[in-house]
C-alpha cells in the first residue's frame, strides 16, 4: 500500500490512498457494492452506505427502492462519526464517487473509489477525498484531523483489500 497522502493548499485538501488487491476489478467492485455487509468487515471509518427512496413515478405516495444506484440519486452515509446524504456522481465499473457537505459547508468534498485493473490481473484500489470549505486547514501536518483522517482512509482500503482476498 502506498502511504495515504494529505495535501493542503488554501481551503482544499486531498487524501488519498492506493492498494493492489489480488481479485478482479469486479470482485473488489462487488465486495465494495454488497452494503448490507459493511458491518461484517469494517467498522471504523464508513460503517454504511445505503440508498436512499426515489420518489415514485406513478400516481401513488410510497416511494420505491432502485436496485442499482445512479449518478444523481441521494445516498446515506455513516462516515467517521458523522450522517451525511450526498449526491453519486459517479457509479461506473471503475468507480464510484459522491458530493456531499457537513457542517454548514465547514468540509465539503467529492470521495471516491476506483477499481483499476493492474497487469496481473488484480486491482489497484484507490480511495480519496478532495475536500473545500473553511475547516479544512484542520488537515494539515500538525492539525487535528491530519494523522487520524489518513488513518480512516487507509484502514478502510485494508479491511476491503482483506475482505476480497479471504473470499473463494
């Protein structure tokens, strides 16, 4: 794994971590994607992601549940102690990538995942944030949220990285 990296400049932060996994961009992918299972191999930093109702299009009120999640559809996310509800971006073979804010706008940022696959056949996981708003100074060296946030990124890419690789 390479070591996660922070990197500061003015209201913007970037974190970022890369790890091979030795399983198919679409096992990875899969074990990534299966949600209700989270709490099953990681419980530190992102202990759930789950869909949230897209409203009905037919006349009646209850809303229904989309099978796959899309660019612009709303999402729950439980994340370093916090509930946010931000946008997917992106939801492709090779990545997956949300917007969303806290606090007033105080940390707002596009997170992602991409599954890469590497020469040999496995992936290059990659898992990142770019993060604005006016707190984000709080990440750099020296900072509160500098050592423990490279901490959450980094464990959560080595309990996926073995949770893919303890499957048959």
């Amino acid at each position: 794994m390479t070591s996660p990296t922070i990197s500061t400049s003015g209201t913007r932060a970037v974190v970022r971590v890369e790890l091979e996994i030795a399983a198919s961009p679409e096992q990875v992918r899969a074990v990534f994607l299966d949600l209700e299972r989270y709490k099953e191999w990681h419980t530190s930093f992102i202990t759930c992601i789950e869909p949230l109702p897209i409203p009905s299009t037919d006349d009646s009120d209850e809303p229904c549940n989309s099978p796959a999640i899309r660019a612009g559809d709303k999402i729950k996310v439980h994340a370093g102690g916090v509930e946010i509800e931000p946008t997917v971006l992106v939801n492709t073979p090779s990545e997956f990538r949300w917007f969303g804010s806290t606090m007033g706008g105080a940390f707002a940022g596009e997170h992602y995942f991409i599954f890469a696959e590497t020469e040999t056949g496995g992936t290059k996981f990659v898992h990142g944030e770019d993060y604005t708003g006016w707190l984000t100074f709080l990440f750099r060296p020296g900072w509160p949220l500098h050592n423990h946030t490279r901490e959450l990124y980094a464990g959560f890419a080595r309990d996926l990285k073995a949770r893919v690789e303890r499957l048959p």
